[in-house]
C-alpha cells in the first residue's frame, strides 16, 4: 500500500516538473528571442546615433540579460534536481531486476525440482515389506485388497501398495510393542538369576563356615571322650 502511494507521489511530482521544465524552456527561448530583438534595434540605434534610443535599448537589454540570468540558474537547479531523481530511479530499476532475477531462478528452481519429480519412477517392490500372501492373509478387514493383476492400472497398483504400507507399519509397532515386552520380560529374569545367585553365594559362604567347624570338631571333642571313659 505504501509502495502504491509512493509510486503516485513520485509520479505526480514528476510531471509536474515536467511541466515545470516545458515552461521553463518556453520562458529562456522568450527571453533570448527578445534580447536579440533588443541587440538588433540597439545595433541600429547606435548607427542611427540615436542616444535617447541606445539608452533605453541599453536598459531594456540589460533586464532582458538578468532575466536570463535568472533562468539559466534556474535551469542549472533543474538539472541537479533531475540527476539526483535519475540516480533515485536507477537504484529503484537496479533493485527491481535484482528482485526479477531472484524470482526467475526460484521459477527456473521450481520447475527443475517438478519435472524431477514427475519423471522420478518409483522402485517396483520396496525391500523387507511383508510378503503379499501374508498381506492378503492377515491384514485387517479395512485394509484386504485383491492384489492388482496385469491389466490394474497405475491408480489401483497405488491403492494395493499404500494398503500394504499401512499393514506394514501395524506390524512393526505390533513387532515393536512385541520387542519391548520381550526385553522387560528378559530384564526380570536377569533380576531373578542376579537375586539367585547372590542367595546361593550366601549359601555357599554358610557351607564354607560349617566345613570349617566341623573340621575343628573332633580335636575338640577328645579331652571329652577321655574323661567319659575314666568315669565310666
């Protein structure tokens, strides 16, 4: 919106300075076209010896000079004023072809990347899917297709292999789900031998502890079989 509004802005001044320069140039061809006039009748006055005539031709040409003086200076501004709108307008042009070759390359982009894809031929068969009898066997109601025979066309083999990938992702979060409950099941056993083994090394530590008193047993118990048999 503000792009339109400068755009007539800038429009609207420049035909006004156009206009302005139109009269301008009309206005110091007025003035030369005069002051030759005067020059002429001066020239013809000072043959003539005409003083009254000289003088005042003298002074009228004299106006008629810094008149133009005026507006040659006045030109002279009107000229920097167009450079500094030319340069304006020639950063303006610079800046709308660098945008119009940025969009020519994302166009040219755009229909490289379309016909790739629409010359891009898919694989027949992609690899580690669930076989096709197996599909045809136990996919579920919303998914069973008849496999597509030769003469199915392309939107029918689309069909048939979209259903097999949804079969195929039910399965391998069935598989996974599988995978997990496996992996929790193996974490408890490993559990429960950990737990095992620690009670049979404490078993085996009780064992070691007996064998070793028992050995000390019968040096202990001879003082006391002596002393049984002399009271006896």
């Amino acid at each position: 919106m503000n792009t339109t509004n400068d755009t007539d802005t800038n429009g609207s001044a420049s035909r006004k300075r156009k206009l302005y320069h139109l009269e301008h140039t009309t206005q110091c061809a007025r003035l030369v076209a005069e002051l030759k006039k005067v020059s002429d009748q001066l020239l013809q006055a000072k043959l003539n010896k005409d003083k009254a005539a000289v003088a005042s031709l003298s002074t009228a040409g004299a106006l008629l000079l810094i008149q133009l003086r005026a507006c040659n200076r006045d030109a002279s501004d009107l000229i920097e004023e167009l450079k500094i709108e030319a340069n304006i307008e020639k950063e303006r042009l610079e800046k709308r072809t660098l945008q119009l070759q940025q969009l020519l390359y994302q166009r040219n982009y755009f229909r490289k990347e379309i016909k790739r894809c629409t010359e891009l031929q898919p694989k027949a068969e992609i690899e580690d899917l669930v076989p096709v009898a197996d599909f045809i066997g136990r996919a579920p109601t919303d998914l069973q297709l008849p496999e597509p025979g030769p003469t199915a066309d392309k939107e029918q083999h689309h069909e048939f292999m979209v259903h097999r990938l949804q079969f195929e992702l039910l399965e391998r979060k069935r598989l996974r789900k599988d995978l997990e409950l496996k992996n929790e099941e193996k974490k408890k056993k490993e559990e429960e031998h950990a737990s095992r083994v620690k009670v049979l090394k404490s078993i085996q530590d009780n064992l070691a502890g007996l064998a070793q008193v028992s050995r000390a047993l019968p040096f202990t118990l001879s003082p006391l079989s002596v002393f049984l048999i002399c009271v006896l």
